[in-house]
C-alpha cells in the first residue's frame, strides 16, 4: 500500500505489504484498476476505500475511487 498515486513512477516505498501464499485468483471489485503491472503487483489510482481479504483460495479485493 502507498500514499501516493503512480509509485511505481516514484522513489516511494510502501506504507503496508500485503502478501498472501497459494493464492487461486485476486478478484476486484468497486474499482477500475489503472494499471496492471508484469509481476505480483497491482496499482490502482485516486482510492477512498479498500478492503482485501482472503476466502479460501481467492483474494477479495473491494474499493471505491474518487471519480
């Protein structure tokens, strides 16, 4: 997690890692996700809310954006 917009265009480091093991698929809802990055990481822009959680073998990813 990061404080800033685009911190992968950035010298930031994040203010919370979240890492999950054995993971099936991430689903995201509430959002449009700016950018898919090539590996692990996802971004997305202008967030009011998130909530990530894990069931079963899925990652529950929930969010509003500023529009």
């Amino acid at each position: 997690m990061f404080d800033v917009n685009d911190p992968h265009k950035k010298n930031v480091v994040p203010t919370q890692i979240i890492d999950y093991e054995k993971v099936h698929k991430v689903i995201l809802r509430g959002f449009d996700v700016n950018y898919l990055l090539p590996g692990n990481d996802l971004v997305i822009n202008d967030l009011e809310f998130i909530e990530v959680k894990k069931e079963g073998p899925h990652i529950i990813v929930r969010g509003e954006q500023l529009k």
